[in-house]
C-alpha cells in the first residue's frame, strides 16, 4: 500500500511527488496516461537530433524566488528572454505592442510620451470592463485590437473576444517604450538539458513509483493507497455529474527543415493569415546548434485533450459545483490547471503545488518511520522514470 497515489506526472504531480518523498519520507505512487514524465513541457530530441517541445513551446519566467530556488534543486539553467513577433499587414512585428509595432507598421517616429498620447486618442472608453474585447479597445482602440487580438482569440478559443472573459487579454501589455521582451519577470530561463531531464531528476527519489500509460479510473480499483492527489480534470473526477467542462485543444504539426533557421525569433504569431495560431522554431529556446531546423505549427481546436480552461460566466458556475463537491471529499487534493480548471503558467503550477505541499504538513503528522512499497526495481523497465 502506498501513502500516496498521485495521478498525473506534469508539474503539479511531480513537484508534490517529489516533496512528500523526501520531505515526509511518504511512499508515492505517481501515475499518468500518457507515455512519459512532464506533462505538456515534455521535450525530446527529434529524427533530427533537435530538442523539440512534443505540445508547444513552454518558456519558464517567475517573479518569485522560492519557486526558481526550488526547481534549481533538478536543473541548471540557460538565461532566454522570450521574444514573439506578429505577422500583422505584411510585417512581422513586435507584439506585445510596443514603440517599434506602431512605428514599423504606421511608418512613424513617435516617442515613448507620443505614443501614450496616440494610444489615448484611438482608445474607446468602456464603462464597465468584462469582457476581452472590452480590455483591448479601452487600451489600444478599435483598429488595433481587430489587427493582433480579434483574429488571433477566435482561432485560439472558438469564440470571439466579446464572449470570453477579460482575464485572457489582460494578460498581454501594451508598452510605450521598445521592450520587446514577451516576459518581464525577475527570471527568464530554459532547463539547460530540457524539461525531460529536469523531471527524471524530480522523480529519481527511491520512494516514488512511476507508473505511465495507466489510466486512473483502472488504478484505483486495483491499488491501494491511502490519499490521492488528483490533477486532472476536476469533472472526469466526478464522472461529469454535472456535466461537461469546456476545454480548449491543440494539434501540432511538427516539421524539420534542411536550413539553419526559418524566422528571427521563438515564436511568430499569425493574427489575421493562416489557420494556425503560431509557428515555433525551438533552438531559438534552447540555443542548440544544429544545421537543420525544427517548427511546430499550432492549430486550436474544440476536440482533443484539455488544453485551455475556458473563461466564461458558464464555465465558472460549473466548476463551482465541482468545487463545492471536492470541499467535501476527504483525502483528496485537487491540484493544478485542469483540476481547479483556471489558466496557470508553469511557475504558478508549482507555487499551488508548494502551497499545497504546506497544508499537508499542517494537517497531517509525519509517519515515525519511512516506509517503501513496490519499489521501482520491480517494476518492468518500461514503467520506470
């Protein structure tokens, strides 16, 4: 019998695996359904021999210094200042909009004061701000929010910006200056060997199991456990008794091309051409030198695994219903993105993980003694970290 079964192997799972192994000396159980560690920040290295990102790129940055300390312990780090490009009227320009967007595309020299006062004289007042359409006109004004967000939301989320929640537009700046840095955290990194190898170290405590391609709902009728720390979605939990949550997915398209380079940054975003969202060229992230080059084009959709929470009033007072059926669950910690069904970056992942890590150790004592079950040297080579 484990102390734990943990269900899900992406950052909020491992980061709690790996805590209540070496912290409390606890037996873990760590299981997902697909066939490896990290979640959606899993890499691997290509036919090429590129390092690749298998669901899209995931760039670390955090504000806060318990969160980088903490995952400094399995990883040393390649400094990166995310930078994303828009391809906006036959221009590939800087987005978020900054100095240089308006000065490239409008063929003028304002300066950073100039500019706010441009800006002031395109944005529409909007009285009461709910919606993400209502963010980006009070802001930038009519044209501009149909050049880099209108086109962009729809393909990302399947709705247009006047139904979605002002939460997903308010999470990109405009600047007056040309800061052209998608992120200004504290700290702006990338895993120098990969998230991959950042996880295996994670996980390598000899208290925790890894089970992978396993399904929950077939585990918990066959091992016993004593709590469960679940990080799914929160309504598969429940077997949708209140029905289902709407997610967003994504497909990739990964692609090698026999050249060095393909664009002149990460990420390019296409707002108003394509059906895809974005094109990522990796070794931009992670500072490979290769003489091929790895893209992935990304294409939204509404079916597929959960991806994206969507941030509608609807979708809130659904999972508020699950909620309140989880508060009153006992011994089960529900954590992370699709278990509390809200957008988190990677960074805010880990800082729930660590904040749950603490309320565990408030309410429940540590064993006497450490106990290990089922050791991974048991287990078919396949099934371990």
């Amino acid at each position: 019998m484990y102390d734990w079964l943990i269900v899900g192997a992406g950052f909020a799972g491992s980061v709690l695996a790996e805590r209540l192994a070496s912290e409390r000396g606890d037996s873990v159980l760590l299981v997902d359904r697909r066939p490896h560690t990290g979640g959606n920040a899993y890499d691997h290295l290509d036919e090429a021999g590129i390092l690749v990102h298998k669901y899209g790129p995931h760039i670390f940055h955090t504000n806060s210094q318990q969160i980088f300390d903490h995952l400094s312990q399995f990883t040393e780090w390649r400094p990166y200042s995310h930078r994303v490009l828009a391809q906006v009227d036959g221009k590939q320009v800087p987005i978020p909009i900054n100095r240089t967007t308006i000065n490239s595309l409008y063929d003028l020299d304002l300066t950073s004061e100039q500019l706010g006062a441009w800006l002031q004289q395109r944005a529409e007042p909007v009285g009461n701000i709910r919606t993400s359409e209502d963010v980006v006109v009070s802001v930038v004004g009519r044209e501009l929010y149909e050049k880099f967000f209108r086109g962009y939301t729809r393909k990302q989320w399947g709705v247009d910006p006047s139904q979605l929640d002002k939460s997903v537009t308010a999470r990109v700046p405009t600047r007056t200056d040309d800061d052209d840095r998608y992120f200004t955290d504290a700290f702006q990194f990338m895993p120098l060997e990969g998230y991959t190898a950042m996880f295996k170290r994670m996980l390598s405590h000899p208290n925790i199991d890894v089970r992978l391609g396993v399904d929950f709902n077939e585990i918990r009728q066959t091992q016993a456990y004593g709590r469960l720390v679940f990080t799914g979605p929160i309504d598969e939990y429940f077997q949708y008794c209140f029905g289902r949550l709407p997610y967003r997915s994504l497909s990739f398209e990964h692609v090698t091309l026999d050249k060095p380079w393909h664009q002149p940054v990460g990420v390019v975003n296409y707002p108003m051409t394509e059906d895809y969202t974005r094109i990522t060229e990796y070794k931009h992230l992670t500072g490979q030198e290769h003489a091929k080059t790895s893209l992935t084009y990304e294409h939204p959709s509404a079916d597929g695994d959960p991806y994206y929470p969507i941030p509608r009033e609807e979708n809130a007072e659904r999972y508020r219903q699950y909620e309140a059926l989880a508060r009153q669950t006992p011994d089960v910690w529900f954590v992370g993105r699709l278990a509390t069904y809200k957008y988190y970056n990677m960074d805010q992942v880990v800082g729930q993980a660590l904040a749950t890590f603490r309320r565990i150790e408030e309410r429940l004592p540590r064993k006497a003694t450490r106990i290990v079950t089922e050791p991974t040297a048991n287990l078919p080579a396949s099934l371990r970290t």
